[in-house]
C-alpha cells in the first residue's frame, strides 16, 4: 500500500473525475483498508466534505477500475515507481495550472458539452435494439448482435458506448459501410470499451477498434486465458490509457500504431502484413491459426521473461 500512496501524491484530488477514479483504484486492490490514505489526499482540494467522502467511498464496488490506472496516472505526472517520492513545487504548479484551464470559462464550456453529449449518448443507447449489422458480418461475426440505432428509417448505426472511469461519455457509431462518427462535444480521451472474461487472474489487453477486440476476444477464448480487453477506438488512446498486460498495435502503413505501441512500454503483438489490423488476421486464417499466432508469441514472452531473470 506504500506504494500506492507514493503514486497518490502525484495526482490532484481537486477535479472530482479524478478524484472518484482514484477512489475506485485503491478500493478495487485494498478495499476498505485504503479508505483512510483516499480520504487523506481528498483533505488538499478546498471542496473536500467529509460526509460526501464516506457516502462516496461506500459506493465503490465492482467499478472496473483497477490500481493500475491509479500508477499510470501517476506517471503521467512525474511519478517513477522508486520508493517513496514527493512531487517537485513545478510539478505540482503544473498540475495546478492544468487544473485552472479546465475550470476557465472555455473549460467549463467543454465540461458542459460533454455532460450534453453523455446524456445523449444514454438517450441514443436507449433507443438501441439488439440487431444483426452489415459492420459486424464484414468484420467476420455475421451471428453476432449488436446494439444497433435507427435514426431514420433508412440509416441504422451500431453503437459502441464508451466510458470514462466506468462513466457513459459517449458513443462510436458505426454505418454499414464502416464509417465512424462521435457525438459533438463528446469526452475521447480516456474514452474505452471494456470486454470482460472474468475480473480473476484476469489480464489487461489494449486494442483500438471494436472489431480488433471482438477478434481477439475469439483468439482468448480459444486459448483459454482470462482476459479484460479495453477497446480505446485510437493510437493516441491506447498510447494514453495503457498501462499492464498487453498491446494488440494495427500495423498502419504510417507506424502510427507500432508507435504508439512501444510508448506504452508494454509487449506488444502486430500482424506482419503493413495495412493490417488483427480482425484482418483473423478474417485470413480464422480463430484457430489466429489464437495460435498469439500462443505461440506468449510462450516466446514467457521463455524471455524466463531466462532474463533466470
């Protein structure tokens, strides 16, 4: 737990996003034991009640949201898990400052859209019917449903709802003929889809489309491997949100996603082929010859990971 704490005090309690999320951290790995360090660090924001506090610390179960956002967090602000560490006066005026721009005039413009565009994502949501869609039978799971939207009567969208934090803050729609659109005003950044195995010895794997995640959720059911996959819909994204476990990086003729891969500093998989993606892997050669492409470059992983510490 000392090294959770460590990581705390890189990360400003003031903007309550923030602040519930890291809640949600320390609660998913120490349970109530950690409620005494949260509750501690919520003391530096000037709106910290301690009544609010408690109710919300007792609203934290099975959220998704796991210690290891709290580190990645963490590092994004200057964090290096060595020891024990405090933040520098400029690290701390940073986070100061970025907090200030959000709460500016323009910010609070932005934070207003994006409480728009969640409502209308949940109001979309609700209009969704599960359906066969045109996306789903090009992409290989011709038998799959989805939630589908009918704006009008000649349009029907698969939507993907996307969370922050375990928060509706948006939604990917998808037309027939594959064509992406995102609601004006919506949050992207942080924005996932989480597709759950099991929340046990599970293990975190990092895509950026919808159809790369149902592919690969194929491939870790063949194996079968416990898996949390996090569907982050761009390169920028992943980059951004992963932080444990795995990548699955598009081999984009740009290296946008191979770039954006090894900043993670994960292990990551790609295709071979340039202009590939793993759904176009898995359309190829099917769910077997797929799933033992990965096998096969776990075992490698492990046999390193073996004899570099052997």
């Amino acid at each position: 737990m000392n090294r959770a704490e460590s990581a705390l005090q890189f990360i400003s309690p003031v903007e309550r996003e923030t602040w519930v999320a890291m809640g949600m951290a320390l609660h998913s790995e120490f349970g109530d034991a950690a409620r005494d360090i949260w509750t501690d660090w919520s003391r530096q924001a000037d709106s910290f009640n301690e009544m609010s506090a408690r109710s919300v610390w007792k609203s934290f179960h099975g959220t998704g949201v796991t210690i290891g956002s709290l580190y990645h967090e963490a590092r994004q602000n200057g964090w290096r898990d060595e020891g024990f560490q405090k933040p520098t006066q400029a690290q701390l005026d940073a986070q100061k400052r970025a907090a200030e721009e959000r709460q500016s005039r323009e910010g609070q413009e932005r934070i207003r859209a994006a409480h728009a565009a969640a409502d209308k994502a949940d109001w979309i949501l609700n209009q969704c019917k599960l359906e066969k869609h045109a996306y789903l039978h090009k992409k290989g799971f011709p038998e799959l449903a989805g939630l589908v939207w009918r704006p009008e009567a000649e349009t029907n969208l698969l939507c993907i709802p996307m969370y922050v934090n375990g928060r509706l803050c948006g939604v990917q729609m998808i037309g027939i003929d594959g064509d992406k659109k995102y609601l004006s005003g919506q949050v992207t950044a942080k924005a996932e889809f989480r597709i759950d195995c099991s929340p046990l010895n599970a293990s975190d794997w990092w895509t950026e489309g919808y159809a790369s995640g149902l592919s690969l959720q194929s491939c870790l059911n063949a194996l079968k491997l416990r898996y949390r996959i996090h569907i982050t819909f761009s390169a920028q994204n992943l980059k951004r949100m992963a932080h444990s476990g795995y990548v699955i990086a598009d081999n984009d003729a740009s290296g946008t996603g191979e770039k954006a891969a090894q900043e993670t500093g994960l292990p990551y998989w790609m295709p071979e082929i340039t202009g590939q993606d793993i759904n176009d892997v898995h359309l190829k050669n099917g769910t077997f010859r797929t799933s033992q492409m990965l096998g096969k470059w776990l075992k490698q992983l492990r046999e390193e990971q073996e004899w570099n510490t052997g």
